[in-house]
C-alpha cells in the first residue's frame, strides 16, 4: 500500500460489477482502498456491493457496502448520509455508474432513452447535489465523473442516449470544476475508450457478433491502435490519480484513457 489515498473517504457508484470480472468501478473501489481509502461502495445491486467489500475486507482495508439506485433522489440523499454518519466526512466522490443501450433516435423507444438519462446524468447531479455542501463545508474533496470517449467521437455503435449523456457528464463535470474552483474542489471527468469489461460482454456483444462474446472481444482489440483494447485497472489508476492530492492543479479535465482511439483515424 502506497498511501495515496491515507485516510481519504471516497464513495464509489456502481462498485460492483455487472457480472463476473473486473468493471472500472470495482476495480476503483479496490484500488482506493489498497491506497489508504475507506471506501463507501454504492451499487444497486446489494450482492454486488457486498462482494466488493469481501474483497476489501479480505485484503485488510475499510469498506462499507450500500445499495441505491443512484438515479433516484431519495436513494441518494440516504446514501450520502449513510457514508457521513459512519465517516464523519466525504473527500472523494466517484461516480461511476453507467448504463448502455444500443440504438439511434428511431430505434430508441422514449423511455429507453429517460432511463439513461436518468442513471448516466442525473445520477451525478444527485450525489453532487448531496456531497458538494459537506466537501464545501470540509473545505475541499475531489470528484471524478466517469464519461467515455463517445462523448467526443462517433465509435461506430449508434448509442445515441449513451452518447448524449456522457456528452453531458462532461459538461456537468466543467460547470462543477469552475464553480468551486476557489473552494478547494476539484472535478475531473475520464474518457475511457474500448475496455474489456463485464459491462461490454452483456451490452454489446448482440450488436458486433450476434451475441459471441470472443468474436466481440476480437473485432474491438483489432479496432485499437495497441491490438487491445484496456481493462477496468486503467480506468481506475487514472481515477487514482485524479482523487488524489497529486491531481490538485488538476481541475476542470477530460482524462482520455484510450490506448491512442481518438487518434485514430482509419
Ligand atoms: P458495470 O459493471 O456495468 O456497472 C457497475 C455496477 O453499477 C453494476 O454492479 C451495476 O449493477 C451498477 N449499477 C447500474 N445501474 C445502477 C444504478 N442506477 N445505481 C447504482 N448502481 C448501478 O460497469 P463498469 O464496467 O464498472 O463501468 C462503468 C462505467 O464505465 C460506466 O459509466 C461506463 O459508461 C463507463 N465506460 C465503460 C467503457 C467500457 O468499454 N467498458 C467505456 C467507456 C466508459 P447491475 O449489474 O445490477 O446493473
């Protein structure tokens, strides 16, 4: 353990994962915790939460599991309650939580479209609404938004809710890192570009191959200027990073973590 999180309180959406493997926000959560962080671990699935703080324990650090839908107010004005009732404080917040449907505006049904709305965007407009005034009133904190770099870029997959919304968090994310720019807290968001995540497998394997996940995996390595694409681990040393004091000239940034895509051309 180096420490680069002593005695930080960090809550992590999302820090379970979708199915059996690494997601970028389990693998947050893990990582904060190796680096001195007591990690409050927020999934909407509670056995999710909770394998993820087995992990923790079982490596001899602090984490607390906790299940909301961190599209709902309620949920969430109880999740950063809970996280300040047991912690007394809240420096880091990492909102990881995303969801993906593959469809253009044609294809989309409306209420496809508010539920990404709802759990891509507003989610962060509601753990920032609950956490900003105890950061405020503790006289700074961080917060890493995770948005992807279909915000920026057309990736050849028509999401156009996943896109719209990511596009979204990074604009939240600037609004943040300006207003409270002279208190101390600062907001970063992280592009990732292809990882190879549980996330990945359940969502988009239909739309590449058919539903084969290996062949899926295949055509998306071979898209990426290192022959591969990344994992959850990349996301979360660049979470790292940006949650750390180490950042702390570091506000306002879109951290793209894409191996080169954007580079990319052709
Ligand atoms: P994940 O494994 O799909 O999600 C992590 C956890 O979030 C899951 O346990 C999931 O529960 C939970 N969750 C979903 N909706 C929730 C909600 N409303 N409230 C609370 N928890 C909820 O995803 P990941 O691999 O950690 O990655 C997540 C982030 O990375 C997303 O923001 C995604 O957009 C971003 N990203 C990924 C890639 C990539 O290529 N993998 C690229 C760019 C950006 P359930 O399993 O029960 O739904």
């Amino acid at each position: 353990m180096a420490n680069r999180l002593k005695d930080k309180i960090a809550i992590v959406t999302g820090a379970g994962s979708v199915g059996p493997g690494w997601g970028n926000g389990k693998a947050a959560a893990v990582l904060f915790a190796r680096e001195g962080a007591r990690v409050f671990a927020v999934d909407v699935s509670p056995e999710a939460a909770e394998e993820t703080r087995d992990i923790i324990a079982r490596e001899g650090g602090d984490c607390t599991a906790h299940q909301a839908d961190v599209s709902r107010s309620e949920d969430v004005e109880t999740l950063v309650a809970r996280c300040f009732d047991t912690y007394d404080r809240i420096d880091i917040l990492h909102n990881n939580v995303g969801i993906l449907h593959v469809g253009g505006c044609v294809e989309l049904s409306e209420e496809t479209w508010d539920r990404v709305v709802d759990v891509n965007l507003k989610s962060m407009f509601l753990t920032c609404k609950h956490v900003l005034p105890h950061m405020e009133r503790q006289g700074g904190g961080a917060i890493v938004n995770i948005s992807s770099i279909t915000s920026i870029r057309w990736l050849g997959v028509p999401y156009v809710s996943y896109s719209a919304t990511k596009g979204g968090v990074n604009q939240l994310t600037q609004s943040i890192a300006m207003q409270y720019a002279t208190k101390n807290i600062r907001a970063n968001s992280i592009l990732p570009g292809f990882m190879n995540t549980p996330m990945v497998a359940k969502s988009l394997a239909e739309f590449y191959a058919q539903g084969d996940v290996e062949k899926m995996i295949q055509i998306r390595d071979n898209q990426c200027p290192m022959g591969r694409m990344g994992d959850a681990w990349d996301v979360a040393y660049a979470a790292l990073y940006l949650a750390s004091d180490e950042a702390k000239y570091v506000t306002g940034a879109e951290l793209v973590v894409d191996g080169g895509l954007t580079c990319k051309v052709v």
